[in-house]
C-alpha cells in the first residue's frame, strides 16, 4: 500500500506557526515516502469557524508551494458519511441517545459512562448521541512519542459522536475521513495525540484500518506557550515563503538549504528528512523556540 498522508486544518483563523509546522511536517514525510498528500479542511464548527479561513489557509499553503496531490476534502460536504458510521454504531448498539446535559454531568461529578443517562428522554428536544465506550486499553505506538496506551472509558468517558446542535463530532469525522482519504500515517500536532484511543476505538468498531500515528511536538512562542488559533498567534507570513519554511525547518530541527527557489529547498530538505533528530526534539519541546 502507497504512502498517503495529510493535513487537516480546521478553518478557526489564519495559518499559524504551529498549523504550518504540522503541515511541513506531514508534507515532508509523505515526499520523503515518495507517497501523496492530501489537505482536508475540518469545517464541521460553523459556530467556530472564521470567515474566509478556509480560503486563507488553502493560499498560504499554495503561496509556500506545498501543494496537494489532490482537491481538499471539505468535511461540511461529508455529513452523509457520518450518519452513515453513526447509523452503523446504532445498529450495533454501540451508539445511544442522550439528553444529558453539561449541567447534568457535573452535578453527578463524573464522566459519562457505560451508557448510563441522568437525564431521561425530552420529547420534542433532540438528543446527543454517545458511543458506549467499552473497558477496554486502546493501545499503539506513536511514530515520534512512543508506545501509548490509554483506558477510553476511563480517560473520557462516552464521547459525543453528535452533539444535541446537529454538529458532528471531531472524533467521529477524523476517523470516517482518514479511511475514506486512505491515509496510512497521520502526522499531526502534539495536542492531538490525547484524542487518538478514541479514533483507533471507532475505527475498530466500524471496521475501518487504522493508520500509523506521528505526533510532532508542539510548536511554542518565546513565552513557552502553545501556540494555536484560538490564543491569537500571529498568522505566519506567506509573502516571505522562503524564511518561513526555513523557520518551520529548523523548528523540525531540519537542516534549512538557503536556496532561493523554493521548491527546490523543500524536495531537498524531504530527501533528507530525518526522523531520528525529530525524535530527539520530542523529548524536550519546550526548548524550542519557533523564532
Ligand atoms: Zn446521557
């Protein structure tokens, strides 16, 4: 099976420090695999979203000349698909209703689990729908962080798959969209590897092969915080694509080629590529600076 990777921003502000690592990351890895890489936008928040993000997001990358080797997937235009995995779940029990609300659960202070509602149906209000999560490790091994291992029932409880609202879930929309993308190795932020056991758990329930995971440690400013859309890190600057991609380089502790020509810097800096000094980097990221 050919190497498929992707990046998968969700559309909440402009491309950041910390998406364009991801991105790089991901790109390189799929280029150095001689394999494709795909974008797709995670649109499933309308309430989050920006407006015109998405378009941003799609030109900087093309600005930085990391180009998809095919159309971005836009998960708003996927609804069919998730309630086609949640109508799986269904049918075999793994998925319930649920009235609860957030209310509701703190005051029982605790996680929702083994299906056990508080709150009984209301009629005429439309329900959240829960997996049932079993007692069960989900175990794996990250291609950067090692061998995790995570009890769901225990860590998060029985997730939403779909909210009372009618969104769809992160969880459930990740793990139709990596099998339905082929993807093999998902390379993706630190911050995401906490929601991993719950993708590999869905997968497994709905029959649907589970990639490699990669998580990259997580880009900080100066000050040592996370950088991320929502604490309004500053958009990187696509008008100077060659010194941002250099920074996102040596963020990756990458070598970064000063080669005017772009494109050539980044084939040349796919082909050497190397894990093992990203490896290194993953023990102590909050060393690291982007600047
Ligand atoms: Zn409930």
């Amino acid at each position: 099976m050919s190497y498929r990777g992707r990046f998968a921003p969700s559309p909440t502000g402009e491309l950041h420090f910390g998406s364009l690592v991801a991105a790089l990351a991901s790109w390189l890895r799929a280029r150095q695999q001689r394999g494709q890489w795909l974008v797709r936008v995670e649109d499933i928040d309308p309430p989050r979203e920006v407006a015109g993000s998405s378009q941003s997001i799609l030109a900087a990358l093309q600005q930085l000349t990391l180009t998809a080797d095919e159309p971005p997937l836009f998960q708003s235009q996927r609804g069919d698909a998730y309630a086609k995995a949640l109508q799986e779940l269904r049918a075999d029990g793994h998925a319930f209703p649920c009235w609860c609300s957030r209310a509701d659960l703190e005051t029982e202070n605790t996680l929702h689990r083994d299906g056990r509602c508080i709150s009984s149906p209301r009629g005429g209000r439309e329900p959240a729908w829960r997996l049932h999560v079993p007692d069960l490790d989900i175990a794996f091994d990250d291609g950067l962080q090692g061998p995790q291992r995570q009890n769901v029932r225990e860590a998060v409880g029985d997730f939403v798959l779909k909210r009372a609202d009618g969104l769809w879930s992160y969880q459930l929309a990740c793990a139709v969209d990596d099998a339905f993308q082929r993807i093999t190795e998902v390379v993706r932020r630190y911050d995401l590897l906490d929601s991993t056991p719950r993708q590999i758990l869905l997968q497994r329930l709905l029959g649907l092969p589970t990639p490699a995971y990669l998580h990259l440690p997580l880009a900080l400013d100066t000050e040592g915080r996370k950088l991320s859309k929502s604490s309004d890190a500053p958009p990187i600057d696509a008008r100077e694509p060659g010194a941002t991609l250099a920074r996102a380089l040596r963020f990756l502790g990458q070598p970064a080629p000063e080669i005017p020509d772009i494109q050539a810097m980044l084939r040349l800096a796919a082909d050497r590529f190397d894990l093992p000094t990203l490896h290194r980097l993953t023990a102590r990221p909050a060393d690291i600076s982007p600047d």
